[in-house]
C-alpha cells in the first residue's frame, strides 16, 4: 500500500495542523494524543514517510525506538508514573487508524486502567502534561 501525504500525522510534520510538542531530533517528533487513553498519553513518530512497521526502513525503527525509550522516561518522571505500556497498529484490520507510522506511550501507574479510545481529552491539561514531560527530559 502506498504512503499517503494527506494523513494527518503528516500534516502536523508540515506544521498545517497544530499539535503539543513534546521532544523532537533530526529523525523523530512526538507529540501529545489528543485521545489519550492514559494521562501522558503520547505518540512518537518519523520524520520521513512510512505507513507503518511494514513498510519502515531499520533507520526509522530505530531512531523512533530510541526517542520511544527517552521519552518513556521522562514521562514516568515527569508523572510519577511506575510503568509504560508502548502500542503499535498496522494497517486496518492490525487496528490502524492514522497510516503513518506511528508508537503509542502510555504512562501506567498500578490498578489503574486504560481508558476506551476515541474522547477527546482536556487540551489545557494534555498541554500542560506536554510541557511537564519536555521538561524532564
Ligand atoms: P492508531 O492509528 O489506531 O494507532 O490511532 C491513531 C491515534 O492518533 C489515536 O490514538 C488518536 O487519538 C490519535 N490522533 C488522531 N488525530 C490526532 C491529532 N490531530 N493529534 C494527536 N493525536 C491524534
């Protein structure tokens, strides 16, 4: 299946729609989900265009794994979270929704479970919660 430019993640790279920052380098940005299914709930993914796991090269797996591995980090600092549980869909019927690639970041604390997707969180406090993660990192 080819890459489609117009899928929104691509869009937020473009800078067309808004998103909360939370870290980027040269290969990786990531930035809050605005349906978080737990408080932290973020998304990392590649600069350059791939639609998921099938199709990335070892380049980009492994720039975002690295920036997957330092951002859960300052996320469980920054929260005081004691946990992440990481998530990746591919294609539609692997539960799919935005075809590029992308790694959910769920900050987890005991007894605590996720949240059904698809509600719209509180921006004032997935914006706050950016800010709280980019600072410990
Ligand atoms: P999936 O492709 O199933 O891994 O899910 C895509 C994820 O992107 C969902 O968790 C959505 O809440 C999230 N999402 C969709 N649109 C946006 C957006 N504009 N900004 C941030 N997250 C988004």
């Amino acid at each position: 299946m080819a890459y489609d430019d117009q899928n929104i993640f691509a869009k937020i790279l473009r800078g067309e729609i808004p998103s909360f920052k939370v870290y980027k380098d040269d290969d990786t940005y990531c930035f809050m989900d605005i349906m978080p299914r737990s408080k932290g709930h973020c998304l990392v993914i590649p600069k350059t265009p791939c639609r998921n796991m099938l199709d990335a090269s070892p380049d980009q797996l492994s720039t975002c794994l690295q920036t997957v591995q330092k951002v859960s980090h300052a996320a469980m600092k920054a929260l005081g979270a004691e946990g992440v549980t990481i998530q990746q869909f591919n294609e539609d019927a692997g539960g799919q929704e935005v075809y590029h690639l992308h790694y959910h970041i769920l900050p987890r604390w005991p007894g605590i479970k996720t949240t059904p997707p698809g509600k719209m969180g509180d921006m004032e406090e997935i914006k706050a919660t950016a800010e709280a993660i980019s600072a410990a990192l």
